[in-house]
C-alpha cells in the first residue's frame, strides 16, 4: 500500500498536471495569452532571479532571502496559470 502512494504523494507534490505534454504545453501558452500580465511578471522573475544569482555582490545581505521569495512567486503564479489551464479543458474551453 505504502508503495502505491508514493507516487501519487511524489505527482502531487511536485504539481504534475494530468494533461498529456503537448496538450498541457500548447494550453499553458493559451493561459499566457489569457493573462498576460502573469506571463509578464512570470518572465521578469525569471530575469530577476537570473540577475540577482550572477550579481557580485549581496545587496545589503537581502540576496538570498530575495531570490527564495523570487522563486516562491514563481512556481504560485506557474500554479495559478495550471489551474487555469485545468479549469478550462474540464469546461471545453
């Protein structure tokens, strides 16, 4: 029994969508179409996190705790996008 859930736990933990991978791919990019504004701050997190990790210096020690909530939002707004996407193939849209 406890080897059957593991996978389950693992899928669920880690947000794995239960659309096939073209299918999850081309809806996900009809999500940023939708909503533009969450693929914008999307990307620029994205750049953010990028800059902030070759950055040669710490600013004022907030670098780190900055890049952590950086990509906390990240993967909420990649969540918000996926439920969206799941939420509209369950209504045909």
């Amino acid at each position: 029994m406890r080897k059957m859930l593991m996978p389950l736990v693992l899928a669920l933990g880690l947000g794995v969508s239960t659309l096939p991978g073209s299918a999850q791919a081309e809806t996900t990019q009809e999500e940023r179409a939708a909503h533009p504004r969450i693929a914008q701050a999307i990307d620029d997190l994205d750049a953010a996190i990028q800059y902030m990790e070759a950055a040669p210096h710490d600013f004022g020690g907030h670098r780190a705790a900055a890049i952590q909530a950086s990509k906390q939002a990240l993967q909420q707004l990649h969540q918000a996008l996926k439920y969206r996407a799941a939420v509209d193939t369950k209504k045909g849209k």
